[in-house]
DNA sequence: GTCCATGCAAACTGTTTGCACGCGC
DNA sequence: GCGCGTGCAAACAGTTTGCATGGAC
C-alpha cells in the first residue's frame, strides 16, 4: 500500500509534477480505498484524512494520474466515473444489476480476442474494458421475478 | 430498414406504448444513422426530417426504448452515451484512440467468460459491453510516434 | 524567485423533470 | 374522453475552468 503510493510519488515527480500534501492524500485514498471509487467517494475519503482539499483538486489530479496512466476511470452503467489504480495486470468487471455490487475477475480469453483483432485487422490494442452486468449469485438466488424484460 | 422500424413500432404496440409521429422518426433516425449516434446526434438527425421534435423526447424515448431492450447506450470513452439499436446478435466495439473510428466486430470468445463466470460463479449475466481501443491499421502504420505511453 | 497547484465559485455539458397542453388510442 | 406523450424551460448532477493566492522546487 505504502509502497504503491511511493512509486505513484516517484512517478509524477519523473514526469515533473509536484508533489503536494493534497496529491499525497489523494494517492492514498486511492491505493487504501483501492477499487471502483468515483470522484465524490474518493472526495470523501480524503476529506476524512484532512477537510482542506478541494473537489476541483480531486478531478484535476484524477486527470494528471490518468493521463499518465497510472489511474482508470469507466463508466460502470451508473452515471458517474469510478476510478480505479491501474497496478495490477487487466482486469475485468461484472456488476451486479440488483444491488450493484462490483466483482473483478481475470480471464485468459480477452488475450485471445485482442491476438485476433491484431492479426486479422491489424489492430494494435491498447487497452481493454470489459463489462458484464446480470445477477450476482446471491441476487439470482432471492429473486426468481427477474422477468421484466421479455 | 423500414422493416426495422416496423417491428420496433410493432414492440412499442405490444408494450401498450404508443406510436407518436415522433417516435417514428426517432426509429426512422436509429435504423438509418444505424450505428453509435449520440443523443445531440440523434437529435440533429430527427430535426432535419422535421423540427418539431424536442431533445426532451429524444432522451425520454432513448429511455422506452432501453426499457424494452430495443436500444443500447453505450460510454465509449467520450462524455456522452451513444446509443444503437439492438437487432443483431451481439457484438463488441473498438475505437480508435487517435482517429477516433469506431469499429463493430462479434468474437466467439465472450461466450465463453460468460459461461465460465456462470459455472463457476454462479452469475447470471445479461448484457456484456467488451470495448477495446487502441490504434486501427491506418493510425497504427502512418504513426510511428505511439510512445506517449512509457 | 518561478511556476505549478490549489481553493473558491461560477460556468458548462449532458440529462432529467414539472407542468400544462394535445393527440393516439 | 382518458391518459400517455410532448414541448418548453427550469432544475439537476457531474465535471471543468478563470482567477488570484500560496507553496513545491
């Protein structure tokens, strides 16, 4: 955790940003807090470290990390951005359409479809997001009415 | 393509929906413009056919017709939804980061997560949004300056 | 000392909603 | 005729931006 944060510092400072106590608190919001937090949320968590920090600060840093590609944002279905620390390898959502619960899960297919994309259109892929909403198992379980679609 | 409108007036009918001469052009709109309009799109796409049509209503029938499972809205990385309608089987989206193309390919590869996520997880999914971007064969090849990534 | 980063508040964008009227059924 | 669908304008949420101050380097 720590360590993350370190290596996010070392990074701006590379890329010849600075690195400020509001920033800091906002690394670690984000490397503490970890998954699929939007701007308020994030805004929120760091306001409990210290009330100085400003909302405008938390969009302006989320867009420098992102830019330098060390932070993603998606959009989950909900309406806001959910950010999210790109250190591990990919990784991939389910979200649960009932009560919203976000599930990660890795899956060695994705590679394949990026291979053939590559090889039969010449796509160089940069990066993947791939986004499966249903019912959790426990939703799908407690709710046999999950009929209001036909 | 005028089939296509017909059957959605049809699904609007049957869902005790009614079809306004408004909603007909918003199909009209969807089935011609086809692909990843956005809602400002849509909204310019309908006026030219005629001008008496709100963007309240476009939004408002953008909803319906999700509703009923009709349409689809999409993030594609930029700020608003685009939506395209959902006759086909489905299929998957690549953008491209620097010409901004938005290519439509279908792979078998997503049936196989959704089923693994089933058998061992016991999710239910019911919809699945793969979107991969990166740099199409004509960006890829006439720009060799893709490192702003390191 | 130089500039980048910040706070504040106002602006902006995409989307939603309240209300009275009009038209599909 | 009943009630849903519409236009209009105002409201809204999330995000961005202009400007003057302050702090990292």
């Amino acid at each position: 955790m720590a360590k993350l944060v370190g290596m996010m510092e070392e990074a701006l400072r590379a890329s010849g940003k600075r690195v400020t106590p509001q920033r800091r608190l906002i690394l670690k919001a984000l490397a503490e807090g970890g998954e699929h937090l939007d701007a308020a949320a994030l805004y929120d968590r760091v306001r409990a470290y210290d009330s100085g920090v400003s909302l405008a600060t938390i969009y302006r840093t989320l867009g420098v990390l992102t830019e330098m590609g060390l932070v993603e944002g998606h959009h989950l279905g909900s309406d806001q951005s959910r950010y999210e620390v790109v250190d591990s390898g990919p990784h991939y959502h389910f979200s649960c359409l009932r009560c919203g619960k976000v599930i990660e899960f890795t899956t060695p297919w994705v590679e394949r479809i990026v291979r053939d994309l590559r090889e039969r259109r010449g796509i160089d892929a940069v990066r993947t997001h791939l986004h499966i909403s249903g019912y959790c198992a426990a939703c799908h379980e407690s709710d046999k009415a999950v009929s209001d679609y036909s």
